[in-house]
C-alpha cells in the first residue's frame, strides 16, 4: 500500500515530532510516512531527532531567510518531496494564506489548549500555558486541527483535557499537557487523516 507522505515543521525541542516518529516505528502510523523534517531554525533539536531515526531534513533559518523568501523555499522543498500532508509540530510561524492554499486541507497542527480558548496570535509555547494559569482555569489540553487561513481557527480533529494543579507553573502545566495530551492525540489524528486520505 502507497502510504501519504508527510512532512514534519518544526522549530524547536521537537518532542511532539519524537512522539510522532515513535508511534511510527511501533506500526501505529500505517497509512502515512514521514519522509521529511523541516526546521525553520538551526538549532532546534528536531533535527536531531530526525536524523536519529533517519529522516531526511532540512533548515530554512530564520535568521538567514526573510519570512516571505523562506516560505516559498519550504514550500518547494515539500513539493520537491512530493509531500502529501504537512503537520505542524511546535512550528513557531503563523503560515501566509497563499502557504494554505497551496496545501488546502493537508495541513495539520497542534495546539497545547483547548480550542477556541486560549489561541489565536502570540498564542504559543509557554505563553499558552501562562495564559491559562493566569485565567484560573481548571481544565486545559490540546487540540489537534486542520490549519486554514485564520490562526488557530480550523476544524478540530481530536481534542484532550487534563487537569490543572493548585501548584502548577506554566513549566510544569506544559510538561503534562505534553505527556497526556499532545505526545498521545497527534499521532493517531494524523492516522486518522491519512487514512482519510487514501
Ligand atoms: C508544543 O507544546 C506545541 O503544542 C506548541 O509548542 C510546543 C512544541 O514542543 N505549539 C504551539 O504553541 C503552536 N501554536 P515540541 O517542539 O517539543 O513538540
């Protein structure tokens, strides 16, 4: 079976695409592949990781490329891959529209809250978390989604809540919505779609 092929955008620790990788290699992700790691940035460990398990990368530094001048280079680089799904993993840039159209419907991202609360622009990494404490909320999670042209605003694919603790700091609320929700929810949502997919 031909299976879709997906390439992974990241910027940073990259655990969501280990996650990702691990799930893989356990035969949980059987109708998609992912053949590429995109970082837009030369330190992040994503790399590392992708190398590790043997997946081809490449890097568009933030530093070295204007916004608009890097988009349309990992855009043809996914082409040249023949990528089929681009799933966002702690990727740190809000994607132009014409980037969405390009894949319309084959993009994923996650999200470390429950949608629509506690998204939108400026909305990432451990801002969220802070967010989320300073709101006194009880429940947070994650949210896996489609990406459109409005930030954080696509249809919801898979969606898990965990609990917030009397103590918590924004480091330690990230920590556990990592391990609970996110590690768990985006691998089988891109199966899911993979599956869908084909
Ligand atoms: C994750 O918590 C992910 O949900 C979040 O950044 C972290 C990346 O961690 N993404 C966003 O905030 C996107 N708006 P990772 O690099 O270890 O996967």
């Amino acid at each position: 079976m031909k299976k879709v092929r997906i390439a992974v955008l990241c910027s940073g620790g990259g655990t969501n695409l280990q996650a990702i990788l691990d799930a893989q290699a356990a035969g949980k992700i059987s109708h998609g592949e992912v053949v590429l790691v995109v970082a837009d940035s030369l330190g992040a460990f994503a790399l590392e990781r992708a190398k590790r398990c043997g997946v081809e990368t490449a890097v568009f530094d933030k530093k070295q490329f204007p916004r608009t001048e890097r988009e349309a280079a990992i855009l043809a680089c996914l082409k040249a891959h023949g990528t089929e799904l681009i799933v966002l993993a702690g990727f740190m840039t809000v994607l132009s529209a014409d980037f969405v159209k390009e894949y319309e419907g084959r993009i994923l991202n996650i999200h470390p809250a429950l949608l629509p609360s506690f998204g939108g622009v400026g909305m990432y990494g451990l801002h969220v978390h802070e967010a989320v404490l300073a709101r006194g909320v009880k429940v947070t999670g994650a949210t896996v989604h489609f990406v459109t042209e409005e930030c954080d605003g696509g249809p919801i694919i898979a969606q898990k809540a965990v609990r917030v603790h009397a103590h918590d700091t924004p480091e330690k609320l990230q920590q556990r919505v990592m391990r609970e929700a996110e590690w768990v929810i985006y691998p089988k949502a891109i199966e899911k779609v993979c599956k869908g997919l084909k």
